[in-house]
C-alpha cells in the first residue's frame, strides 16, 4: 500500500465529514505514525564492514541516532560475534581484526513507505494516523465549544467526545495489533551501551 493509498485510508477511518483537516495535517499525521512504526517495527539492512583497533565503521546505510545493531557475524564462517553499541553511534568490537558482515536496523520513509512495510501492518499504519488525526479534531471541536453559541455547545461537545473516543479506540487497536519482531532491538526498546551477542549462525554461501 502506497503513500496515496494509505492517505485514503486513514481519511476513511478518521470520518472527517465537514473536511476540518487537509492534505497536511494528513501528511503530518501520516509522517508521526511511521516515526512510531520505525520504532516498533523497524527495517533491517545489513552490510560488511572491517573492523580495525576494535572499531567497526559504521555501514553507509546507517542511520544516526536511530539506527541499532542486531547481529554480527565473522567474515568467513558466520561465527556469532559480541559487539557492543556506544552513545554517539561509535561501534566495538574488541579482539577481533578483519571483514564482520553487520545487521542493523533502518526506519521506515513516508514516500517509499510501500517498499518496506511489513507484510500486512499497512492498516495498522494508517489506523496510528487516523488516531492522531481523531486527537487534532477532538481538540477543535473542543475549542469551537468554548467559543460558540449556547444552543451549539451540546452539539460540538459531542463531537469532540466522539473524536475522542475513536482516537483511544484506534490507539487501543494499534497497540494490541502490531507486533514487534522480537529479533530487531528496535522492537524491544534496546538502547545504546547494549552489549549484543546472538547465537552462531553459519551460513552457506
């Protein structure tokens, strides 16, 4: 499901039937929700890199300050290496010279969002977005009650109940749907400092 795609449907979830937001505030809700879906879920890229004085380059791909190291491999043989993670995204190493093959995570983009969702989350996706854009109009519905006429203020009061309601539903259906890959530190909240060591993988080449 594309970005167009995605646009439609959180739109349809959010049942803005007066058109109080536009195409921004749907880009931007759409933009927050793949910021929280990278966190969760995030993409996995992998690269060989040499290590030299305890020190891995980081892979061309990596992203700073979000970015985090899921496996490392020797360079033959896929025997499981520990390295570890460093505030500053500085990666070691020790007693280890020569090619390491490194997986690490990457977050998701808007514009190739298509690309690199995981295979069925497309709807939890949008439905994150619709929640976001559900807290937006319960807000202004909540101000034009302040504002507005006595005989308007139970209508607009409902309004922004309701809006309300669907935002804590669709966080609710969010939260209780998606799921982490338990192999990707970014599912599970590892931070930096980590030390990382995963079990021997040989592979066939």
């Amino acid at each position: 499901m594309n970005q167009a795609e995605l646009t439609q449907l959180t739109q349809a979830l959010t049942r803005d039937d007066v058109a109080v937001l536009n195409a921004d505030d749907y880009a931007q809700a759409l933009n927050l929700a793949v910021a929280r879906y990278s966190k969760d879920k995030p993409r996995q890229d992998d690269a060989v890199v040499n290590v030299s004085d305890g020190l891995l380059p980081l892979p061309a791909a990596w992203q700073a300050d979000f970015s985090q190291l899921v496996q490392v491999y020797s360079v033959p043989g896929y025997d499981e290496l520990t390295a570890r993670q460093l505030p500053g995204d500085v990666l070691k190493l020790a007693g280890y010279s020569g090619d390491v093959h490194v997986y690490f995570t990457l977050a998701h983009a808007l514009e190739n969002i298509e690309q690199t969702l995981w295979a069925g989350d497309a709807e939890f996706l949008a439905t994150y977005a619709a929640a976001l854009c559900c807290e937006q109009l319960s807000a202004y519905y909540s101000n034009e009650a302040q504002s507005t006429i006595a005989a308007d203020v139970t209508q607009q009061t409902s309004k922004a109940d309701l809006y309300r309601s669907l935002a804590k539903e669709y966080r609710r259906r969010y939260e209780g749907q998606i799921k982490p890959v338990s192999s990707i530190p970014g599912g599970n909240g590892l931070s930096a400092g980590t030390v990382v060591t995963w079990g021997s993988r040989r592979r066939s080449r």
